[in-house]
C-alpha cells in the first residue's frame, strides 16, 4: 500500500465512526409540550412535583435503535409543587442540596424495542453525585421526520441516590421508591 492510499485509509477509519453517527435523527425538546414529574409518598398519601426545567442531546431512530443515545440534563432547583413549601424542602441540604448539586443527569446508550411501539432505555442517573443504573420504560406517541413524542416512567430508590439524609434518611415516613414519569416532545434538528 502506498503513502497516499495509506493516509485514506487511516482518515476513513478514523472519520466512520462520525460518518456512522451523522445518520442518526437529533431531536430538539419543546419545552413547552414536554413535562418532567415526580411522585413520592409521605405518610401514605402520594406528593407530586414537577420539575420544569430540563433539556437534552437525544439521537433517536427506531430502525437505528443501536445508534441511538440520550442525555437529558434536569435543574433540579427548578421544582415546582401545589405546596411551595415542600418545593423549598426539597432544595434543601437533607434532599436535592440543589447548590451542591444543581443537576440531576440521565444517559442512555442502549435501547430496546419491546412492543410495536414501546422501548426500553437502559442508562445511568446521576442525582447528588451518585449514579445508579435505571431503566426507563417509554412508548412512542408520535414519530414522523419532523416531530416526536414520547411519554414513560421508571422508579427510582430515592436513598440510592442520598436524597433524604438525617431523620429522612428513614423510610417509613417517606417511602424509598419514587415514580418518575416523563412526557418529551421534539422537533428534528
């Protein structure tokens, strides 16, 4: 092989993996059309809360599910409730600690078609600079070549992730398990 025709070999193989990722659709979140909520329960009654700033990198094609990748990026300070006084607790050291740790992270590389129009997304969260593995479970509302909606849910384990520390760090008045459900709409980039 010559100088030349080795160079175009290192240059295609360095440059296919970019080549492989350029045909992959991304997607822009409308922020307007998409919500972000939580739902825990406290003395055996459920408290919900919405946090209602995030944004992500989603690349996302069915046919391509083994190109596709997320990471969605929430400002956990921006929580809102019908009680804004649990939003200002939740702010606090003992739970989110949002000046210490102002966002709360969520990557996925690996998806799964389970139904027609059902995927799994299988990924890591990162809340208080603790990752856990989770899996989040979503359907495909709406797909064309301009729009997207999808709409899930997980569950979380809340002390996984430090969330309730001191006298909350104890399960029976706040339970563990915490419903995470998602609604993300999006335009192609």
């Amino acid at each position: 092989m010559n100088k030349i025709n080795l160079k175009k070999a290192i240059i295609v193989f360095l440059l296919s993996p970019l080549v492989a990722f350029a045909d992959i659709s991304s997607w822009k979140i409308t922020p307007n059309e998409s919500t972000l909520t939580f739902t825990a329960t406290q003395n055996g009654a459920p408290v919900t809360g919405t946090f209602t700033n995030f944004s992500g990198d989603i690349n996302f094609d069915p046919a391509q599910l083994d190109k596709s990748n997320v990471k969605i990026v929430v400002n956990v300070g921006a929580i809102s409730d019908s009680y804004n006084e649990l939003s200002d607790t939740l702010k606090s050291p003992e739970w989110f600690n949002t000046k210490s740790f102002p966002e709360a992270v969520f990557q996925s590389t690996g998806f799964t078609k389970t139904g027609d129009k059902t995927y799994q997304a299988k990924g890591t969260l990162t809340i208080r600079d603790k990752t856990q593995p989770i899996v989040l479970n979503f359907t495909q509302e709406e797909y064309s070549a301009t729009k997207a909606k999808m709409t899930g849910s997980t569950t979380i384990k809340r002390t996984a992730f430090g969330v309730g520390q001191g006298e909350w760090s104890d399960t029976n008045a706040v339970k563990d398990d915490v419903q995470i459900n998602f609604t993300v709409s999006a335009v192609k980039k």
